[in-house]
C-alpha cells in the first residue's frame, strides 16, 4: 500500500478537485456568531484555505484584506490565477505551522479544520504545538484566532488552553445536507453542530 504525507495527500486531492469546497461551515452560516468580535477593517489570514469560497464572501460582505495560505503549490498558482483581479484578496504557498509572516500582523487568523487535520496526524502533539505558537506570533495583541471544528470543547481545550486566551464557543448547527450531498445524521456520537472557537489574544503579552 502506498502512504502519503500529508502534504502529497492533499496536492493529490487538489490536483483532482478544482470546485470551490468548503469544510463544515460557509460563511453565510458563520457571520451571525462572528460579526460582533469581526471588522471589516481587520488584517485577516486564513490559513489552509483550500477552495474554500469564504474568503470571497467576506470580501463581498465588506472586508478589505484577506491573505490566505495553503502548502499546495498548483492550489495556489490556480488561485493567483483566478483571484488575480481581487487586490483585497491575496494567495501564498505557506506551511501554517511555519509561517512567513512578522510579529503581530493580522487582527485575525481564520482556521476552519485545519486544526482538526493536524490534531489527526501521529505527531498531533508537536505540530498542533507548532500550528498553535505561529498563529500567537503572528496575531496582533487583542487579535482573534477563529477556530471552526468538529471537535467539542472537551477535545480541543487539550491544545488551546495551553495558551492565556480567552476561549468563547460557539455552536453551529449543520445544514440538512453535508457538502458532498449526504444527509447529516443527528445522534450522541456525531451531534448536530459544529464548534467555533473564538480565541482572544491578551492585550498585553
């Protein structure tokens, strides 16, 4: 059997799936939580953005700068590509737990499951450890690390209250019909909602 990185999974993936896709949640769902601790001002980073169309609908919705980053490097040529007319709206090839960016830049970073992929993986530990240092480092002071997951709290406290954020959830409910089509089942195992975390850097650090 042949076993792939994680990385060569998703060229793989992308290489065959060029339709915009979004995990879990698109932001007509997610704003009503969001909009009161968002501006349309904010320097955002949304990190392992797929073909997600999130960042095009908040650009509609009124934000003014978006950069999104992904370690696919034919993804993101793509997105060049098509986004290439969208100064607000911007692409890089970029390991999100190696981050390219200065201290204290975004007023928000976005994560909708790349957590959760790097909370999966045998190393879980070190890397949601790398993941978690780089997104701190980069927010600004007061700044929010948005986190949308399948997981509840119980699962996801573990890494982020290794941190001293504030940590406000959110629930949202799942639509009638996942993305792929199928019918989104409701029981004890797999409840009926997915998870926002709102994570809110301290003024001071």
């Amino acid at each position: 059997m042949v076993r792939y990185s994680k990385k060569e999974y998703w060229e793989e993936r992308y290489s065959k799936e060029t339709e915009p896709f979004d995990w879990y949640q698109r932001w007509s769902s997610l704003k009503e939580s969001l909009s009161e601790y968002l501006d349309f001002s904010f320097q955002v980073l949304y990190i392992g953005c797929g073909t997600s169309k999130l960042p095009e609908d908040m650009l509609e919705e009124g934000f003014t700068s978006i950069t999104c980053i992904d370690q696919c490097e034919n993804l993101i040529s793509a997105l060049q590509e098509k986004h290439q007319d969208k100064e607000s709206l911007t692409f890089q090839c970029m390991d999100a737990q190696s981050l390219e960016f200065e201290d204290s830049q975004f007023d928000c970073v976005i994560d909708k499951a790349t957590l959760d992929s790097v909370c999966c993986g045998e190393t879980a530990h070190e890397e949601t450890k790398k993941l978690l240092e780089e997104v701190v480092r980069t927010l600004k002071p007061g700044g929010i690390y948005i986190v949308v997951s399948y997981a509840e709290p119980k699962y996801r406290d573990t890494y982020l209250k290794q941190h001293p954020w504030e940590v406000i959830v959110h629930q949202v409910e799942k639509s009638a019909l996942s993305s792929t089509g199928a019918l989104v089942v409701d029981d004890e195992e797999q409840p009926n909602v997915h998870y926002v975390y709102v994570c809110k850097k301290p003024q001071e650090t």
